[in-house]
C-alpha cells in the first residue's frame, strides 16, 4: 500500500515537471495563462463564420496525382519541407493480373467530434462556429497530445513555429470569399469545397447526387471530407506506407523511377 502511494506521488511529481517545464516552454504568455485570446475577443478568425458548415467533396474519379495541391498547400502556408498538410498517396490494389493505381488526396478531416480538440491542455486546438479545426498558435506549447490522438495522422509539429500543424481548409482564404488552394489549383476538379449546410452548394449538390464514404468510419469522429468512389480496400489506411519496390531501390542504393509506386512523408526524405 505504501509503495503504490509512494510510485503516485513519484508520477505527480515527475507529471508536475514535465508540466512546468512545458509553460516554460511555451511561446507566449497567453499559452501559459491558458487564456483563448483570440475567442475572447470575438475574432472573427476565431470564431469562424455564423451560420455556415464547411467540408469538402473529392471525386476520386478526376484525380491524377498530379500533386499539384500539394504544392499549392505548401506555397500559400509556408508549409516546412518535410512536411504536408495535404498530399495524395497512392497504392496499388488488386492481384496480378487485374492491378490498378489508386489515388487517395489526404488532409485533416474537420471532424465533427474530432479527437483532437479534448486532448489539448491549452485549448489550443479547437473548432470553429463553422466547423473548421483550426490550432492557435499563440497558446499552443508544442506538447503533441493532439498529433497523438489524430486517427488519420494528419498532424505534425511544425520546426519553424515550434507548434502543432495541420491543413486549416485555407479558413484565411474561404474568410474573404476565396477557395482552398488546393481547390483551386486541382486540375481535376477532383476537390470541391463549400459550406455544407446550403443545399444549393456544389458540395452539398455532389453529396445528394453521388454515394460518398469517409476515412476509417470505425473511429466515430464523424470527418467532414467525404470521398466519391472510395476503394474499401484502403478506407481503413490512415496514411500510405512506403512500397515494396522503393524500400528495396532504397536498401540497394538504385535510383528510383520516374513512375514511383507511392508517394509518402517518409519516401519524400530521401527525394
């Protein structure tokens, strides 16, 4: 009995630590202050847009893994190399002979219960009136709890900010009546964006017109990025691991083809 007390009080305080060492840490006062600036204020930032529900449609039907949205997220968030907040994986289903390419365009999903936001000490991570997660960057102290909890893996920490990141649905663009970059760059016209409590929407519309599936359903979260002619044999992947064939080009040193079978954070490090 007294060992149990004696190894709580060992984890309260190495807890407590672990705790200050993280306000110490913390790029602003307003972090350790556990304050939501921002919120309080009524910034509309913050606060997001009255009335209004974004999400997104991808037609997987008109995506060529060009990457070209990825690039675009890149460009207009300054997103560090290394790093993604949308990128599109691709995989190969199928057994030999009937094996076919399929490409599945990822981002955070601004799920309707996301994961995310309750594990957040700071409030940091939150959701906006109009459904978009976003991370405060002025509270945020780096601790990694919510990139932990993201089922999706669509999350990461940012070396430049010091802070969590992740794809924002361009909210600084859809703010001042402007699309996503990634939306508007898609040649496809694989991406839609809007607001989803409009029925007149072109996303709303392609939600009536079509049957739409979700990213790993089991998980309860509820995601707000709905995908047209989603294989099943990959909705339960949250991200795509690195192919056969590059790991064995990496292990023998070869130099990789102008068709790679994958494209993933890990395969990117060594391009």
């Amino acid at each position: 009995m007294e060992q149990d007390k004696m190894k709580r009080r060992s984890f309260l305080k190495k807890l407590s630590t672990t705790l200050a060492a993280a306000v110490a840490a913390a790029p602003s006062a307003a972090s350790a202050s556990m304050k939501i600036p921002g919120r309080d204020r009524k910034d509309p930032r913050y606060t997001g847009q009255t009335g209004k529900r974004f999400g997104m449609v991808i037609d997987l039907r008109k995506c060529i893994s060009c990457q070209a949205c990825t690039a675009a997220c890149k460009i207009e968030n300054r997103v560090p190399a290394g790093h993604y907040r949308t990128w599109v994986a691709e995989f190969e289903t199928g057994i030999y002979p009937a094996v076919r390419k399929v490409f599945l365009p990822q981002l955070c999903n601004h799920c309707s219960e996301p994961a995310c936001v309750s594990v957040c000490p700071t409030g940091a991570t939150f959701k906006r009136d109009d459904g978009i997660v976003v991370v405060d960057d002025t509270i945020c102290w780096g601790c990694g709890y919510c990139i932990n909890a993201c089922p999706y893996d669509k999350r990461f920490f940012n070396p430049v900010t010091k802070v969590a990141d992740k794809c924002t649905l361009c909210a600084h663009r859809l703010d001042r009546g402007l699309l996503p970059a990634c939306v508007e760059t898609c040649v496809g016209g694989a991406r839609v964006c809007g607001d989803l409590n409009d029925p007149k929407s072109e996303v709303s519309q392609l939600l009536q017109k079509f049957p739409t599936s979700v990213l790993r359903p089991s998980q309860g979260t509820g995601p707000m990025v709905f995908y047209i002619h989603l294989d099943r044999r990959i909705q339960e992947v949250p991200a795509a691991s690195a192919a056969m064939e590059d790991l064995v080009r990496k292990q023998e040193g070869t130099l990789r083809g102008e068709w790679t079978t994958i494209h993933t954070k890990e395969a990117s490090k060594g391009e």
